[in-house]
C-alpha cells in the first residue's frame, strides 16, 4: 500500500507516519510512504517560519533518515511534479495530480491528509483518502497487533482482513 502524504500528516502526525510505514495491510507487500514533490518544496518553506520551523526540521530529518536508510519511502520527482494530468492551481491540486499519476501505476494507494478541502477534492477525483485520525481510530487495534508477534497468528489475520475490507 503506497500511502501519499500531506505536508500536515508530516507535521501534525509524524509519530503515526512511523506506525504506518511499518504496517502491512492483507493483500499487499507493505506499506511506502510516498512524498510528493510539493510537500518537499513546503516543508522547506515551513522550516524558516517561526511557528513551523521546528516540526517541519523534523519532518526533513525524518524523511532524510527514511531516504539514507532506503527505508520503505519513495518520492515523486521534479519531473514527475512537472508532468501535469490536470490544471494546477495551488500545492492541493500538485498533490492531487501527484495521486493520479500514483492512482494510474498503482492498485493500492491513499493519500493521508488532514485539510479537509484536499480530502473533498480527492474524493471528488475517486483518490482513496484518509485522515490521521481516521487511520489511526480504525486500526489503532491493529498497529498494536502487528508489533506484538505473542498474538494468536488467527486472530491477526481476521482483524488484518476486516481493516483491509475498510481500506481496499
């Protein structure tokens, strides 16, 4: 599952980001972070503004450490941001062209975001979608289950389908 983050998720949620990139939903290989190019280009704005200097260092701490350790991330290109499949108005809708481009290679991806207009224009672009705090209520059970290997392997594969049926 190729999970598309926001430059929110990464500043507001970065401890979930960690949970995420090590989950694997039923019928997928695992999970990738996926950072499109705008939210590097925002987060690199965000860094030299007082009120977000020190999430958004974080943030590029992180993901520079996901990179160096080639640890279960991918990012969208300059060039791929530059390929346009709709207008470009504002960073949401870099973002959204970003998920289709995704959405056109892929089967399993979700962008995370919690602005609630890139969700409305995700959806109304057919673009799997979810919040940090949906994410994280629906399957707060299974990131527990998933790193706690005494568990009955019975058990975790019925609740692993019944979060894949939320998801897939």
């Amino acid at each position: 599952m190729y999970f598309v983050l926001d430059t929110n998720v990464l500043i507001e949620s970065l401890h979930l980001m960690r949970d995420v990139a090590n989950s694997r939903l039923l019928g997928t290989a695992g999970s990738i972070l996926y950072v499109p190019y705008m939210v590097i280009k925002e987060l690199d704005i965000l860094k030299c503004k007082q009120l977000t200097s020190f999430a958004a260092r974080r943030a590029i701490e992180y993901l520079n450490g996901k990179f160096d350790d080639l640890d279960k991330i991918e990012a969208q290109s300059a060039l791929e941001d530059a390929e346009q499949l709709i207008d470009i108005d504002s960073a949401d809708d870099s973002i959204i062209n970003c998920c289709l481009q995704l959405k056109q290679q892929l089967t399993h991806m979700m962008l995370l975001t919690n602005d609630n207009n890139l969700r409305l224009k995700a959806r109304a672009s057919s673009i799997k979608v979810s919040t940090c705090h949906q994410l994280s209520s629906h399957k707060s059970n299974w990131w527990t289950l998933a790193r706690d290997r005494r568990e009955d392997r019975h058990r975790h594969r019925r609740l692993r389908a019944r979060i894949a049926s939320i998801y897939l």
